[in-house]
C-alpha cells in the first residue's frame, strides 16, 4: 500500500508520531490503528515522556480508516479503542493539522488536549451519509469537547466546516495562516508545555479529562494533590517565581 506505516520518535520529554501515507490523505489501514496504540503504550511506559505531538504528512492531515480493507471488521470499534486509548494518554497530547481531517480522525484529534491548524483545514464526518452509526466514545468527546449543538451539525447534518468555523466551534484552539506559521506555533506551544511541573501538568491533565466524563475520583485526585504539594518541583517553581528566573523542575 502506498506510504509507510506511522513513525514515533522519542526525544527526551518529547514525543513525536507522524502518519506517512500523504498519497491517501494519511487514511488509516488497519495495521496503522494496532501500530498507533503500540507507540501510544511505549510512550505511556517511558516516564520522561510528557508531552506528545500528532502530526501528519502531505497537504492532508488524515481521512480516517479505511473501512474497506478488513471486511466483517467493526471500524467503530476500532476506532473508539485508539481515541479512548489517546484520551487517556499520560501525557499532555498536541495535534498540529494541516487540511483535512475527516470521518473518526476527526474524533482522534479530539481525544488531544490541543489541535493547532491552518486555514486551509476543513473536516467532514460522512458517517450518517454511509449508514455508520457514530461511536459512543467519539459521540462523548463531540459533546462534551464542541457541545450539543455542534455534535448534530457534525454528526447529523454531516456539515463540512472550514477552519474559521472549526475555531468558532472550538474544535482548533488556534488558527494559523499557513503551514510555516502552524510549525512555529506549535513549537511554542511544545516549549511552553515542557517547561511546566511534570506532576501538576500530568496530574491536571488526567483530572480535567475526568471532570469533563463526570467521572473524577476524589480519592486519586487528593493523592495527586498531596504529592505535588510536598514536591521539590513546588518548592523549586516558588523559589524560581521569587528570583524571577526560569524553573529547573525534575518530577519529583
């Protein structure tokens, strides 16, 4: 099949995976889903990973799955394991799209704590158009990500948004004018996101996300709080404020 299966690259606190299929729009084969949630899990069982970047090559961002290529195969299912695997992600996750993004790819950048695009971005879910009855996991993240309203534009009338309403919408976090500007923002962003406290930054991450399922556990959120606030990363960010100078935080 024309393209290479997704590449990860780990450096340092930063992780990378890049889809390489740009001849198909980056859609997604089956082998491609297995090999995303293998990276996701190494990236998971490396500590000093914090943050992870999504990104794509050729002038599309993704087209979703290929739902011709395993028959009797629930592409649904396929689909709402790898998003959910991606929303439950130990690290803060960015994903710089460029293009389009179409049917559940829609659904695997909502799953990232932060989309970046540029106005030549659109994105498009057919599923209703083809008799696929969307996914409870990606339905959620439609809802409590975009709203009620905007998970029937997408999902129901099968809208196509361009990139000024995907802003509107709340799907991108920031719109940049091309792909030069998205590298730069992004990289900033990256930077931004590096230089935080690893245990409050993670540990924020996970309790938002379950605030936002109305599932937060009282008991995991108080153990965080305990060990960040008695961390020498809190001591070390306090001292830094003070002497108005960078942080040198260790994670600990």
């Amino acid at each position: 099949m024309p393209g290479l299966p997704p590449s990860l690259l780990i450096d340092g606190a930063l992780a990378r995976i890049t889809l390489r299929r740009p001849r198909l729009a980056n859609r997604l084969e089956l082998e491609d889903l297995r090999t995303l949630r293998r990276q996701l899990d190494q990236i998971n069982r490396t500590p000093e990973v914090r943050v992870l970047l999504l990104e794509a090559e050729g002038k599309h961002f993704c087209s979703g799955f290929n739902i011709h290529a395993a028959p009797g195969v629930d592409p649904g299912a396929l689909f709402e394991a790898l998003a959910d695997d991606w929303e439950a992600a130990r690290p803060v996750t960015v994903a710089a799209i460029h293009g389009g993004i179409y049917g559940g790819a829609t659904d695997l950048a909502l799953a990232c704590d932060f989309r970046l695009g540029t106005r030549a971005c659109e994105m498009f879910v057919p599923a209703a158009k083809l008799g696929l009855h969307f996914y409870r996991g990606g339905m959620q993240r439609y809802v409590t990500r975009l709203g009620l309203s905007w998970a029937k534009r997408v999902l129901l009338a099968c809208e196509t948004l361009d990139a000024e309403t995907m802003l509107v919408s709340g799907f991108l976090d920031r719109l940049e004018a091309d792909a030069s500007s998205l590298d730069a923002a992004v990289n900033v962003l990256l930077q931004n996101l590096l230089g935080m406290a690893p245990l409050a930054l993670l540990g924020m991450k996970r309790h938002l996300n379950a605030i936002a399922r109305n599932t937060l556990h009282e008991a995991a959120l108080r153990a965080d709080l305990d060990q960040a606030n008695a961390s020498q990363d809190l001591a070390e960010g306090l001292a830094a404020w003070a002497a108005k100078r960078s942080p040198k935080f260790e994670g600990r």
